[in-house]
C-alpha cells in the first residue's frame, strides 16, 4: 500500500512544532519558525501550474476542449485533469492564511504538509485560549484545518476540530459534522469550491462563530463524561457503530470476532487508553474509539492521517460522537 503523505523528494513532506505528531513522521521546526521556513520543511515550495490539454490525431495535435491539466512546479509531475475553471489555491497561500489569522484570532500553526505526491495540501493551527476541561486532567483544545486539493477530489476546505491533549485524537468541533448551520448559526466546516476565487477572508469571516459553537461542545462533552455505560451498552453501541445496527446475526458475529471491535473494548474495558480516568463514561467510550481510529486502523501511519481528518476516520469518529450524544 502506498504511502499517503507526501514522499516525492524521498523524505516525508509535513513540519510540525512541539512534540512528534501521532503519525510519527516529518520534520521538527521551532514554535517562531517563519512561514519561508514552513514552506520548506513541509515541502509546499512547488506551485501548481496549469497546461492545455492536446490528443493526437493524424491532422496533428488539437486541444481537448474545457479541460486542463494540474502540474508540480518542482517535479513536473502531473496533479490531476481539471475543468478550465478550476482555480488552484497554492501551498503558500494556505500557509499565509494562517499568518493572516494569527494577527485576527490568537492561532499558532502547528503542522502542515501534503498528501498524494501533493495532490492535497493542509495546514492546522491551534487557537489559544480556548482549552476546555472536560473532566480534571483531560482538555480539549481547538483547532483550525485548512486544505486544497489539485486533482478535483477536494473543495478548499476550513474544518474546526478538537484535539484531547493526552492523546491528540481528533474529534470534529460540532456534533454532526455537515455543513448546515446549527442553532448558533455556525458551521464547522466551509468548502469552497474551486470554480470560486479564493481569498483569506472567507476564512476569516467563517471563523468569526467559532466560539460559541465551541463552548456547546466543550459542554457536549462534559456531558458525556458524566453518563457510564455498561459492557451491554458498549456492544449495542459498537454494533450500531460499525453495522449500523444490523440485526444479522452472522454479521453480529463477525463484527465481534473483529480486531476493530475488541481493540476499542480491550481500550474501554480495560482502560489502558492513553489517558484513562478508571472510569466507565461515555466519554471514554469516545475517546477509545478515537484512540482507535488515529492510532491502529488501517496499515500505516501515514494512511491513518488521511483517512482521520478527512475520510473513513472522520465519519466514523463523528458517528460516534453523535450516537453517544443521542443515547
């Protein structure tokens, strides 16, 4: 299985700061590192540029009409075939949104890269002052997630979410994870299509309704740390999690017999995830799932960071999320 992250110049094109990520890959930079640093230590130096596309024919080459083709500035390898619309949002001008929102809303970045031999950029801050305490020893802090893509897979997309700080798993900011607006009128996620010019305000603007949304969280959460379950609860959850409910009895079987379900029990019941309490919350029960998801599905580090922030991970944490918070 190939790796996901970024490996076209042979090392593992992410930067961070402070401790290692729970990928375990890329390259260290200290917390005043400027964005020229950033840039190249998580190798988004390149550009995407734009080439007509041409077939061959006996008359001799004639251009393919509404389509164009994405190439790497460094490498010139091709990113992906695109509509003559699509308006690329390049690697720096990602990192420089955040530059620009550090001086709106307190926002340090703290890591960034690409996926798919850069097919897809990100980066993610952390905005300070806005830890929440969900139980004593246990916060949540919020981050801001922001990524493009250039093979069409992709809208530029903005997305809160939370990290717990004793085990960086990752947690979508509102319950639900759609873009409709809540009752605070807030979104967690924006996409912004490509057939839009892009500008950081869009951004800045997004994250203006972030705090209140935030605080339902945080109290979504302390909520959950509050309720326990018991070893029956854990089963019709994870059944309804992963079969959404199925009344099968083989597949019942199955999903019991799966390294999947008795890797997030054995960390539930057993409370050897990386900082449990003893108890046995809904909270916990989350959080084991979570643990699950960024830290053994799938084959390879590398794959689980793709999957976590924007795939299978993704949905299947916010499910989760949602089914213990309507339980």
């Amino acid at each position: 299985m190939a790796h996901q992250i970024d490996f076209s110049n042979g090392r593992a094109n992410t930067a961070y700061v402070g401790e290692t990520p729970w990928h375990g890959l890329g390259q260290r930079l200290l917390p005043e590192a400027t964005i020229d640093e950033w840039v190249i230590a998580a190798g988004l130096s390149f550009e995407a540029k734009e080439s007509p596309i041409h077939y061959q024919t006996e008359q001799g080459p004639i251009a393919f009409p509404g389509k164009k083709a994405l190439y790497r500035s460094d490498t010139m390898a091709g990113l992906g075939v695109v509509s003559t619309e699509y308006q690329p949002v390049q690697p720096r001008t990602i990192l420089d949104t955040f530059e620009q929102m550090s001086e709106v809303i307190g926002m340090k970045l703290e890591t960034a890269g690409s996926l798919f031999d850069g097919r897809r950029v990100w980066g993610m801050a952390k905005i300070d002052g806005f830890d929440i305490d969900v139980k004593a020893n246990d916060t949540i802090k919020p981050y801001l997630l922001l990524c493009t893509s250039f093979d069409g897979t992709l809208a530029t997309t903005a997305k809160f979410t939370s990290v717990r700080v004793v085990c960086n798993n990752t947690l979508s900011l509102t319950i639900g994870a759609k873009e409709e607006e809540n009752a605070a009128g807030f979104r967690d996620t924006l996409k912004i299509r490509h057939i839009q010019e892009y500008k950081p305000e869009m951004i800045e603007r997004f994250a203006e309704g972030w705090i209140a949304s935030w605080n339902d969280h945080g109290n979504s959460m302390k909520k959950l740390a509050s309720e326990s379950v018991d070893a029956r609860g854990v089963d019709r959850f994870l059944c309804d999690l992963f079969l959404r409910n199925a009344q099968d009895a083989e597949d019942v079987k199955k999903l019991r017999d799966s390294a999947a379900y008795n890797n997030v029990v054995s960390l539930f019941e057993q409370r050897n995830q990386i900082g449990s309490d003893g108890s046995m919350s809904k909270w916990m029960l989350l959080n084991a799932v979570t643990e699950y998801t960024d830290w053994s599905a799938g084959r390879m580090q590398s794959n689980r960071l793709e999957s976590a922030w924007f795939g299978a991970g993704s949905k299947l944490k916010q499910r989760a999320a949602d089914l213990l918070l309507a339980a």
